[in-house]
C-alpha cells in the first residue's frame, strides 16, 4: 500500500490545519524545504498571497477612462460612473491617456496606496489556452501550469517546488509556508514527497495550540507481526506528529510574542492579515503566506440599483479587499516591518467585458493582479485591454465571447517576486518551472535583492517552446539592443539546415519558427549576432 493511501486509511488528524485568532491555519513542511540564501538579506521577507476566488471581475475594478463611452456601452446596468457622486476614482491625471484610469469608488483605499508608490497593477495577466473551469482554473494555476499540452498535468504545487529548492529547512524553527482561512489543503503546497493529514481545531486559542496538538488522537498501534511496510507509515505517521507538534509550538510562540498596532476593520481578510502581522512581528520567518477571498463569481445580481451604482456583492468584496490590505500596510508600517512584506492578490480567470442578461459577468479570460508594499516598484505594468470590438449587449440575450489578449502571464508575476524580493536563484527559478517565464523579469520591486539573476544572466536566456517539437515553434530571447543577426539550426553532424536574417529588438523577442521539414532527431539552434557572434544556443528535440 502507498502512504499517502495508508495516511489517508488510518489517521485522523495531524499537522495542516489548526485555529489561529479564529481563523483555520495550516503549516506546510517537508524536508529540504527552507531558506539557503544570504541570511542577512532574506530571512526577515515573507510574501503574503491572496487569491480571490471565483474570478474577478477586472474591468469594473479599474475602468479605463479613455474609453469609458464603450465600455458604459457594453455594461449599461452594471457600470459604474465616471461623474457625480459614488463616481469612480480618478488614479492619477499625470498618466498618459491609454493609461488613464478610473478605480471602483470602494477601492479609495487603493488610491491611496498608488499615491504612497506602494501598488503596481499588472494589467491584462492570465495564462496560455486559458480555462474558465473554477476548478480546473485554480488547479493549474497552483501547480504553475497553463492550458497547453505539455503544462497542464504538473505534479507539484509551484510554491512546494519553490521552497524546496530554496530553502533548507534545519536553519529554520518556522513552517515554511502557512495557509489561512481555507480548510482544503493548497494545492500550492502539495508536492509528491509531502504528505499531510488536516485536522480543524475550531476555537482554539492561539496560546494553547501545543498543548492541544500534543494530545490529539490514539496512541499508535503496537506492531506485533505487521508487515515491515506497514511499521516504515507507522514510523512515518510518528515523525509527522513530531514535527507537527514542534510547529504547533513555535507558531503559539510568535504569535503570543507579536502584536498588532492598526485598527483592521470587522472582515474576514483582515482577521487573515492581521494574523499574518502579529505573526510576523513575533518574529516568524515563514516564507509564504496563502489567504482567500471569497465570493467573486457574480453570474447574477453583480449590482445593486440602477446603471452607476456602485453598490453590490462584487463592491463589498472590493470594500473588503482594499480596506484589509490597506490596514495592514499600517499595521506593518507601525510595526517596523514594511520593508519585510509584498502582498499580490490572483484570480483564476477575469470576467467577460460585456454584461450578461442577470446584472452580472459570465466567466471571461484575463484581468489585473495588483503588488502591494513598500518594497513594490509603484506604477503600472501594460495597458487597459481594447474594448473595440465589443458590442452593447443584445436584447435576445445572445452571449459574446471575450478575445481579449494576454498582455502578462501570472508566472512573470510570480518569478519577479520571489527573484527580486525573495533572492530565488536562477537555479531556484528554474526548478521552480519558471524559467520560462524570466527571460525579461517584470519591474515589480523597487530594489530587486543581491543575488538575483543579473541583467547579462536574463539577456543571454533563449528558450523554445514547445520543445520536443513538431512543426511550429516559438523562439523567445531578451536583446539588450537592437541588432540585425541571424537565426542557424545545426544538425548533430554540424551541418547547417535552416538559417533566418532576424532584427532583434531591444527588450522581449518573439520569433515564430517552423520546423516541420526537419527529420526527427536532436537539433541545436542558435541566434547571432551582426558580428555573427553567437549569442545564445540551446539543443532541441524534432519528433
């Protein structure tokens, strides 16, 4: 029998989940699973996570005011208004006009987190082949994964593969990752090797977690003639109380030590972030925080009145959203520790841009992420989508499909930040399945960490997807300048098989190649320079 069958056969409750300040914690450990980069610059910074769920609804988050017109066009019941009372929130008149912008009249907090230079909204953000299946949404997006062939059916949660190539869990007496609010496992977490049993400890105080962890369940069975297989997942279900029970500890231990100094008003996020900053403060060098929002799938009844209102279920969730992070934002700046912190909200999908026939959103592609916090590089990243080729909504109720195009994939986001503010190597990004996705690092952090991939490092990284390949690829490659060079295919005999003239940007470039003539076998492509230099190269496979 496997363990993870046996774990889930014959045991009850275990380490994942517990209360803290009355709200659901779970602790995430594994061997090989901590910090091992420079301790001086890291081990303080934590990232805080907030997914909310259920897609939100980018487009009336931050409205883009150069085509308010259309977009008032195509959501005539559930705009929201650009004059008047309960108008939207002018962001900032020094952007230029495409970038003009108008924030949802909850989000006034945010507002003011732009103008400290504390928030980066990152427009346009999703993933190739996007699904519009909550939970097949969720689940790709947890693993680092995408709609295609070759990234939809990754084993490990993308923060698993993270922690454990970047940390080393014997210099830390903190879990690397903790999960607040949600009693089902993150799949963020899950990797092959870690196995975790949940156990709900429902108003437990913080003070007391040891010593109701300690004495949870039976005592284990003797083994008398089992099987030696079935004595190695006692032995295993042992060390993992072990360990469960030191955690149970030391997390009692921050959080009695920490405090909070902000007034959070009465929700459910700021209960969740102002746990995370009494914890902090407490001293807890826990990595990576996951919270959750609920309550963004608002197929009906999105708001409340008539078109302009700003009332309604998806406002109240901004009201939450914003209104949380901002009290937190003090909080950590009261505390001392606001160089220590970036938070960043994710959704699963965005909403479609024109409004359905129920006063609400139909389940659409991409939307914005938003960075918070001091060490954030304030500002916006890309541009508000086209709302061009949409139409008002028609009286028959006929749906419209959402092409809006992907500006950002959300791995971008997420190699920046653990990059530049965490310090992840490029070793790190690359067993994190990033790497694809770091070629030209986004500007999120101010002062990206020594020890980030270098500049050079990023500029000379050439990937090709999908590789193996069968007819069409896709060659990216980050240029420093612009620089009319070429493109050479060898084969393993050396021979020259296919050459292209290519101007190189400066910055990102794109380059379409079909291979579909070659011959099965391995292949080595390289791109030079108008010195013919060869600049970068890597091998492939045809199939």
């Amino acid at each position: 029998m496997k363990r993870r069958k046996f774990i889930q056969l014959s045991t009850t409750g275990s380490l994942a989940g517990f209360m803290l300040n009355g709200h659901l914690v779970s602790a995430f450990t594994r061997t090989q699973l901590l910090n091992n980069v420079p301790e001086d610059i890291i081990r303080d910074r934590s990232i805080v996570m907030i997914q909310l769920s259920g897609g939100n609804d980018g487009l009336n988050t931050i409205i883009p005011k150069n085509q308010y017109d259309k977009y008032a066009s195509i959501r005539p019941d559930i705009r929201i208004k650009d004059s008047g009372s309960n108008a939207g929130i002018e962001l900032d008149t020094s952007l230029s006009v495409e970038s003009e912008s108008l924030l949802h009249p909850n989000l006034l907090p945010f507002k003011q987190l732009w103008d400290d230079g504390k928030l980066n909204i990152v427009h346009g953000v999703g993933y190739p082949q996007l699904n519009k299946s909550h939970f097949s949404g969720r689940a790709l997006m947890s693993k680092g994964g995408d709609g295609t062939d070759e990234n939809n059916n990754k084993p490990n949660g993308w923060m698993a593969r993270y922690l454990h190539s970047g940390f080393d869990h014997n210099d830390y007496d903190d879990p690397l990752g903790i999960q607040l609010g949600n009693k089902k496992p993150a799949d963020e977490f899950h990797s092959e090797d870690e196995h975790k049993v949940d156990i709900n400890l429902s108003g437990q105080d913080a003070s007391g977690f040891y010593s109701q962890l300690s004495n949870i369940g039976n005592p284990l069975p003797e083994y008398g003639d089992a099987s030696s297989e079935y004595i190695d997942n006692i032995n295993f279900i042992n060390s993992m109380e072990v360990t469960a029970t030191n955690y149970a500890q030391r997390i009692s231990e921050v959080f009695d030590a920490g405090s909070n100094k902000a007034t959070y008003p009465q929700h459910d996020l700021a209960d969740q972030l102002k746990t995370v900053a009494k914890m902090i403060s407490g001293g807890s060098k826990t990595k990576v925080f996951l919270l959750r929002l609920d309550g963004f799938d608002n197929h009906a009844n999105q708001v409340e009145g008539q078109g302009g209102s700003h009332l309604g279920k998806h406002a109240n969730l901004l009201t939450e959203l914003s209104q949380s992070i901002k009290s937190f934002q003090e909080d950590l700046k009261l505390l001392g520790i606001e160089d220590n912190v970036v938070t960043t909200t994710f959704t699963e999908f965005g909403r479609k841009p024109v409004q359905n026939g129920n006063r609400g959103t139909d389940h659409g592609n991409f939307g914005p992420m938003f960075v918070i916090g001091k060490p954030v590089h304030g500002g916006m990243t890309g541009n508000h989508m086209s709302l061009d080729a949409f139409s008002p909504p028609p009286i028959d109720g006929v749906k419209h499909f959402d092409d809006t195009q992907m500006q950002h994939d959300y791995r971008q986001v997420y190699s920046a930040i653990i990059g530049d503010f965490l310090g992840a190597s490029s070793q790190t990004i690359t067993d994190t399945e990033l790497d694809d996705y770091d070629i030209s690092r986004l500007n999120l952090i101010a002062s990206p960490i020594l020890g980030s991939p270098s500049s050079n490092e990023s500029q000379q990284k050439i990937v090709m997807t999908p590789n193996p390949v069968l007819n069409d690829a896709v060659v990216r490659f980050h240029s420093p300048l612009w620089i009319r060079g070429g493109l050479a295919i060898y084969d393993t005999q050396g021979r020259q098989v296919q050459k292209m003239t290519i101007d190189f940007s400066s910055g990102q470039n794109v380059i379409p190649v079909n291979l579909g003539h070659l011959s099965k076998g391995l292949y080595v492509l390289t791109l030079t320079d108008d010195s013919n230099h060869t600049m970068s190269s890597l091998k492939f496979t045809k199939d």
